[in-house]
C-alpha cells in the first residue's frame, strides 16, 4: 500500500507538470497580451506592466517561463491580485467555507443518491423505477445555476424554509443546507441511476444466490453483499465527478453570495483579475488531482481485487 | 462444535423449530414442476420430478444442460428468481414439512442448517469482495448469534477440516487469492458449516482440473460419511458419479427417465438415453473405436415434442413413441424407467 | 457534465462481422426499438424545435430582442408580452426565442470539432498503437485532469478582446475553448473502440489479404464504433450548451450585446424577489434545449443496447 501511494504520487507529477504547463500556455502562450484584462477595463500603467513582466518572465524564453512559473507555484506562490494581495493569502481564508460546502453536497448527493439508487433497483421495472429514470433525467438537463435560482426563489424567497443567501463571512450548517443540495443534485441523479444499474446488474450474480442459499436475510443479501459490490463504480464515479463540483461551487457560491473560493473566483472574473482568476484555477485543479488520487487508493480499499503492490 | 453427530437425536436451532426425519428419510419430491414464464412463451423445466433421499444416501441427478437438474436443485433450495420461475404444482417436504407452503422467514432459516448448496463456479459464487473466513463465519453469526472472533475461530477449524493449508493465515485473504479447488473446499467449508441433513452439490468439479475434481469428491464422499448427511449431487459426468452416488436418477426434459442403483445402472441401462450417455463416455478398454455420441439436441423447453420427449433423438423409436408418453415404471423389482421399450433396452 | 455523462456510458459491443448486410439489420432493429420509444419522439420534437429557432427565429415571433421599451420594464407576463419583460424592457419571449441560437450554434460546433479531433485521435491512437497511443494517451490525461468548466474559464479569460469583436467571433471563442479542452473523452471511446475491433479475425484477414489502413477504417472500423461515437456525442452536446450557458452566467463566455440565456439569467437573479419571471423563462428554454439532447443519446443508447435497461 505505501508504496503504491508513492508511486501513484510519482505518476502524478507528470500530470501536474502538464496541467500547469497547459494552464500556463492558456494563459500566456494564447495569441494577445497577457496583460490585457489583468487591470481591469483600463489598460495598465506602464510600471506595472514592466513589474508585470518581471514578475512573470515573460521577457525569457518560453521553457524558463514556465520553469520559473512552476517553481514559484512549487513555493505556493500563485500570483497577486491587481491589488498586491496575495492569491495564496485569499485563498487560505476561503477555502474552509468551500470544503465545507463540496463535503456537505457530496454527503448530500451520495447519501440520498445511493437510497434512490437502491430502491429503484430492487423493484426494477415498477412505476417508481420509471417515474425516477425519466426524473433524474429531467434534473440532469438542468444547468447548475438554473437550480440554484429556481431553489433560491421557491424554497428561500416563496417558502422561507431556507436563508436566501448567506450573509456572514463563516456561514452555518444550516445557512449552507440549501447551496449543498443545489450542488449536489445533478450529480445526485446520476448517482442514483449508476446505482440502480450497478445493483440491478449484482442482484443477478452468483454470490448473491449464494448469500440466499446461505439463508441470510434479503435485507442482507441485497443491503451488504450485492450493495457492497454495487459501490465501487459508484465511489469512483464521485471522485471523477469532484471537478463538476468544483465547477459547480463556483456557480452555486456567486447565486447564493457564499464568501468561499468559488464566490471569490466568480468576482475575480467580473473584477477581470485574471492573476486571481488562474490561480485560484490553478489550486482548484491540482485539488482535483489529489482527490483522484484518494479515490484511487479508496477503490483498492473496496475492492480487493485491485492489487496494489 | 463437534465434527460428528449422532443421527437419530434432532439438532438444537436458534430458530426453535426442530426437524426431526422419520425412519431416516429426510427429503421427500413429490410430483415437481416449475415453469419458466418468459415474454416468447412459457417453459416447462421441471414436469412432474418424485423422488426421496434418506439420511446418509447420496442420488446423482444426471442429465444434459439444460434438462432441468440445477433447476431442481434450486427450487429444493428455494433460490429460484420468481418470476419469472413459477411452482405450479408438486411438494417438497424436508423431514414431513412443505418447504414450498412454509413461510419465508422459517424456510429462510432451514437454508444452511437444514440443506445447503455448493455451486459450480466458486469463484463467482464467493463475494469477491470479503475474506473467505468472514464469509464462512458469517453463517455461524447469522444462523447461531455466535459472536465475530469465535465465529471466526470455528472458520478457521472449517477450513482445516476441509485440509485448506496454513487455514490460519489465510482465513483473511481474499477468494481471488486461492486456486480454484481451494475456493470449491471454502464453498464447501461454508455449506457443512452448519451440520446440514441435505448437502446439494450443482456440479461442484465441472470447473476444475481432473486431478482436483477428484480430491473434491473424494473430500465430499468422506463428510457425507462422517456427517450421514443426505447427498443430491448434480452433474452430467456420468464419470464422476460412479465412486460417490447410491442411485442415479438420470433427467432429460424435465423428466427423470430412469432411476436405479448406479452398479445396476452401469451394467445394465434401461433406457435408450442412459445407453447413448454411457456409450459416450470414452474407455480404455475400447481403443480404436468410434465415440457413439447421442445426435440431434435436446428439446426446446417451450416445444416438448409429443410422446416420448427422446424419440426424435432415440434409435429405437416407433410410432407408439411419438404417440404416447411413457410413464416411469417399475420394469425389474427396483428399476424404474420410463421407456416403452424398457425390457427389451435392459436385456439388450 | 459532460465528462459525467461519458462516464455512463460505456463501449458497445464489438459485433461479430462488418459485412453491409449485418449493419443494416443492426440499424433497422435500432430503428424499430427507437419508433416505438415515446421518449424518442419527445427528444426528436425538442431538437427539431430548438434547431428551428436557432435558424429561422422570425419564425416564432416578429418582436426584436433588442427592441428595449424601458417605460414597460419589468412588465409581468400578459401584460402586452407573452412572457413579459426585464429590466433592459427586453421582451423575455423574443429574447428566449432568439437565444436558442448561441446555445445551439456552440452545441452543433462543439460537438463537431470534439467529434473531428477526438475521434481522429483516438483513432490514431488505437490503429498505431505503440508510440502514437503512449504520446496521445497521455496528453489525454493531462486535459482530462482539468475539469471542462475550470479550464474553459481560464482558457477564456486569457483571450485577447479580438475575440469579442463580433457575434461569431464570440461563438467561435466559447467553442474553441470547449473543444481544446473537451476532445480527450471522444478520443478515449474512439480508442477502445478501435482496440475491440482490432484484432478480430475479419479485420486481420482484411490486412492479410492487403487492404489499405483507410479502407479498414472505413469498412470495419468506423462502423463499429460509430454508434457510442453518437450517443455519446449527442449527450455531450446538450452539456456543452449547458456550460456555454453556466460560462455566459459567470460572465465569461458569450457577451452583450449577444442574446444568451446564460447572460438573461444572469441578468435575472439580481431581480429574483420581486420579477420571478425573468429568471424562469430563459431557465426553461435552456433545460427543455438540453434535456432534448441528453434525452435523445438515452434512447438511442436503449436501442443499440437493450441490455442497459
């Protein structure tokens, strides 16, 4: 196990070194100046241009650009915004909310989407098994941001059952209830169909005649040894789905005014901060990669078939 | 635990219930069909299956995939999927109770103590992802409230009595880890755990190399012994029987077209299917010579031909058996077959 | 969600021979099993609708979406307009009508280029093998370690104004990033799909008897991976339009004076308490367009493959 840890680590570092080389050549390799909307809608200053420069070494050759780039990202130096703040600072302050509301939605979206995914799939073929099929569908035609504006208007404006938007800076379980079910629920569909088909799919094997032949209880058979079966595509399916969250955290933290890092990078885009804007990218993807890289080892941990020696 | 019992005093259940067989009879098949009700049509399996079994016998089911012995074997066990399995008529009594007008939870509690099942392809039938002594342990924590450590303990002796080596250390590993005998004697390690009467074996070597399928049946013949447990044992290797079985009860289209003791069976088939079956094992004793496999196929389970269900394959037949059935009937004292030309077949 | 909708898919079958005549009875039992979905048909009248808008909107409506009547804003629906009016005294009928465009334009491109690059990719990939599939698979891996909607943002907020120049050049922007970032799941289908079909005997008797490698593409190749090629590509498309829409939301993807109803809703939420309206409408439009499509790549997907119901 260790020294699988190591080596998926090691295995890792190529991937970064691409994605921030990718990031790096999106941001200062695409044809334009990469000064232009770093000021805002003004063009900028002369000076800071030149520190601009300076800073970034864009007067070097692309390699020792990004080389540079990459050390400094190394240090945990991820630019400043166009007002002299560090991005880094910024982001130590925000992050805690949003882990707070990707944990929460991702509690939400497996614990409700797996309970769905179950009872449609032992009763497959029945009323709720299509009225659910053709429902999840319905919900994951619906965008992110539609969701969060319609659940804003009727569950917090029309009904009052939950805070409309959050107004402090360390919001509550309780203010953060309605963004983690907004962001949970596209993928709560999905969950819960990858359930049902992995289920409905065990419920035929031969371990579980088995676990029936053993004269265990149908609670058992089904809610232990198929359901157990059932969740390793669906545990690897919510790490590979953790970027659509971040994605989505940036939305559902600009609709519901939440002081995290998703809110932080949606006012950089408007601000047209754009050091604030990859930066923050840039630790959110490399978040992504390190949460892959859990859910790899947690896979091996399900299933013990992978070998990871 | 104790490794052998005594076989007239009934064995104490959690569940309350006791089953006591008389006069050592333990299983009692009575006039079984099931259909199978699919979207082209409905499929008879199993059309009208009698037969007993009695403390320390062991019955062969012999047929041909597909003529209804695992179905037989499932529907004893109760883990056929219904639907789209339906038990239209007939009983199975365990020690003079109908399992089939039992209610689930009770016939729910005889699988395992009562009469388990070992399965063909251990590897699939073992959840890949539990460790083979919890899965074990798993029936004394069920079925007897026994707690973890001790239900692992009586594991660990399982596995020792069915000669896993080093049983200790690798009672945490993983089915994928042993070979495919290991993971037949785990199985098998599983279904005894319990001390049942009736021990069903649905092919239990077909997967495995010929020098494993004969220590497991050697393995299995000697706890039947130990244990006088009553044996169904389901292949369709006539090979495989020939050491273990008492009788053989020999099934083709959801039929059982003859039943004998399986010496008297060997010498002397009196049925023409039972012949091309064993015609069609190859001896040594016959080298040189051509293999008599049976032609044709057997029937469509939706489309049973009239008459005899073998006469398009038989050599024998005539117009009688594409007219009447035959019924199973005593053709010497103690062999049955269901053949019209049964007497002229055994003395041929 | 894109990337979350390839995840559920997987890899048709590869059938046992490419010969003409199998394909078409493949193609007609697909056909058959597709008349008699009701889901199909809806899907079908959706896509049919939506792309009718998008080319002939003066078709549905003879008001001007850029006809502002300030003195009428925020009129509620009925009051003289169907769907009533926004703050700018936009008619919210004629915007919706004329926003289908941007959404189906990005939908129809994007997917068209993912489908050209990946597919072309993942084709080189798996028919080389060797160097070719190492370099490509990893490169793959690079993009597919920055989630579509993060790597767009920045792609996007580093694109010179050149882009914002006129209508199409802001489409253009928005399926450029899309595409750059989103060909690596087309390429990864496109690969295994080749690498089933390979080595069967039928392509290798091809070889042997001398067939060129586009004559092999084209006769056996294509033809087996075409169908999760579709289903997969029509899915996609209905969530590169929902992310157009969630870009033109946070402000970084389509523009004023472009119609989108990404930016309407945008617009909206600020007005959420007292004009509902404004935000429901344009959240309509935009599920009904994606849930077309994603509707559409099920039934499809149901008909090629019986098996996953």
């Amino acid at each position: 196990m260790g020294t699988y840890v190591i080596r998926r680590l090691l295995q890792m570092i190529p991937v970064i070194l691409g994605a921030t080389f990718l990031i790096f050549t999106m941001v200062f390799a695409l044809p334009g100046d990469p000064l232009a909307g770093k000021c805002g809608e003004r063009p900028c200053p002369p000076a800071y241009a030149a520190a601009f420069r300076e800073k970034y070494n864009l007067n070097d050759p692309l390699p020792i650009q990004y080389g540079k780039y990459v050390g400094n990202l190394a240090q945990g130096d991820f630019g400043e915004t166009t007002n002299g703040i560090k991005v880094i600072d910024q982001l130590k302050a925000r992050y805690p909310i949003t882990a707070k509301l990707a944990l929460m939605a991702l509690a939400f979206e497996a614990i409700v989407g797996i309970t769905v995914g179950v009872f449609t799939g032992i009763k497959k073929g029945g009323f709720l098994d299509n009225l659910v099929l053709i429902s999840t569908l319905v919900v994951i035609s619906i965008p992110v941001f539609v969701v969060g504006g319609l659940s804003q208007y009727f569950l917090g404006v029309k009904l009052g059952l939950f805070p409309v938007t959050v107004t402090s800076a360390n919001p509550s379980f309780y203010q953060l209830m309605l963004p983690a079910m907004v962001l949970g629920s596209i993928s709560l569909a999905y969950i819960s169909r990858l359930t049902r088909t992995s289920l409905v799919e065990n419920l035929r094997s031969d371990y579980v005649r088995t676990a029936t032949a053993k004269g265990l209880r149908r609670r058992r058979s089904i809610g232990l040894h198929a359901l157990r079966n059932s969740l390793i595509p669906v545990v690897t399916f919510i790490g590979f789905d953790f970027g659509f969250l971040l994605g989505g955290a940036i939305v559902t933290e600009a609709i519901f005014n939440i002081p995290g890092v998703g809110g932080y990078l949606f006012r950089s885009i408007r601000a047209r901060d754009g050091a604030s804007v990859v930066g923050t990218v840039t630790v959110l993807v490399i978040v992504f990669l390190f949460v892959n890289l859990l859910v790899d080892l947690l896979y091996g941990l399900l299933d013990p078939r992978i070998s990871h020696d | 635990m104790t490794t052998t019992q005594d076989t007239t005093t009934p064995k104490e259940k959690t569940s309350g219930v006791t089953y006591t067989p008389e006069d050592g009879l333990l299983l009692e098949v009575e006039d079984l069909y099931v259909e199978f009700h699919t979207p082209d049509g409905i499929a008879t399996a199993i059309n009208g299956v009698s037969f007993d079994l009695h403390q320390g016998e062991s019955l062969a089911i012999l047929g041909e995939s597909g003529s209804g012995k695992s179905v037989t074997a499932q529907a004893i066990m109760g883990i056929l999927d219904m639907p789209p399995a339906v038990i239209p008529g007939g009983h199975i009594r365990y020690c003079g109770q109908d399992l089939l007008s039992m209610p689930e939870d009770q016939r729910r509690r005889t699988r395992g103590p009562e009469v388990s099942m070992i399965f063909q392809d251990a590897l699939s039938s073992l959840n890949p992802v539990f460790p083979v002594g919890w899965q074990i342990a798993e029936m004394f924590r069920m079925h007897r409230g026994v707690n973890k450590s001790d239900a692992l303990q009586q594991a660990i002796r399982l596995m020792e009595r069915v000669q896993i080596p080093a049983a200790r250390d690798r009672v945490k590993a993983y089915p994928h880890q042993f070979s495919g005998g290991m993971r037949q004697r785990i199985m098998i390690a599983m279904a005894i755990a319990l001390d049942p009467a009736v021990l069903i074996a649905d092919e239990p070597t077909t997967a495995l190399d010929v020098t494993v399928q004969a220590q497991i049946m050697a393995l299995l013949e000697e706890l039947q012994q130990e244990r006088q447990m009553g044996l169904i044992l389901i292949t369709h290797d006539l090979g495989v029987v020939a050491d273990v079985a008492d009788r053989i009860a020999v099934m083709y289209a959801g039929r059982f077209v003859e039943k004998a003791d399986v010496v008297e069976l060997y010498s002397a088939p009196a049925h023409p299917y039972t012949r091309g079956l064993l015609e069609s094992i190859p001896r040594l004793d016959q080298k040189g010579q051509t293999l008599a496999a049976i032609g044709g196929l057997p029937p469509n389970l939706m489309r049973i031909p009239p008459g005899c269900p073998f006469n398009p394959r038989c050599r024998r037949a005539e117009d009688v058996c594409r007219r009447d059935r035959p019924e199973l009937r005593e053709v010497v004292p103690g062999r049955l077959a269901a053949c019209h030309f049964a007497e002229e077949v055994i003395n041929a | 969600m894109t990337d979350a909708a390839v995840a559920e898919v997987t890899v048709a079958e590869p059938r046992d021979a490419g010969t003409r005549e199998e394909e078409r009875s493949l193609a007609s039992d697909a056909w058959r099993a597709l008349r008699h979905n009701p889901i199909f048909w809806v899907s079908a009248v959706l896509i049919a609708v939506f792309t009718l808008m998008a080319i002939w909107p003066s078709l549905f409506t003879n008001t001007d979406p850029r006809e502002a009547i300030l003195a009428e804003s925020r009129s509620r629906p009925g009051d003289g307009t169907w769907f009533g009016r926004d703050i700018q005294g936009y008619d919210i009928y004629a915007r919706c009508i004329y926003g289908a465009r941007a959404s189906i334009l990005v939908g129809v491109l994007t997917t068209t280029m993912v489908v050209v690059i990946g597919g072309g990719i993942g084709m080189i990939s798996g028919y080389l093998g060797g160097v070719w599939d190492a370099t490509f698979s990893r490169i793959g891996d690079i993009f597919f370690s920055i989630p579509l909607l993060l790597g767009a943002i920045i792609f996007l907020s580093s694109l010179p104004e050149f882009f914002n120049e006129n209508y199409f050049l802001v489409i253009m922007k928005v399926v450029l990033a899309l595409a750059f970032l989103g060909w690596p799941s087309l390429a990864r289908l496109m690969r295994s799909s080749v690498i089933q079909v390979k080595p069967n005997d039928y392509v290798q008797a091809a070889r042997a008897l001398g067939a060129s490698p586009s004559r092999i593409i084209r006769s056996h190749i294509l033809p087996n991976s075409l169908a999760p090629l579709i289903v997969v590509a029509t899915i996609s498309l209905g969530g590169y339009i929902a992310i157009e829409a969630t870009l033109s939301f946070l402000g970084i993807g389509l523009q004023p004076p472009a119609i989108s109803w990404g930016i309407d809703i945008s617009a909206a939420i600020v007005g959420l308490r007292t004009t509902p309206h404004m935000l429901f409408f344009p959240s309509l439009f935009l599920s009904l367009a994606v849930l077309g499509f994603i509707l559409m790549g099920d039934a499809v997907r149901d008909a090629l493959d019986p098996k996953t119901r």
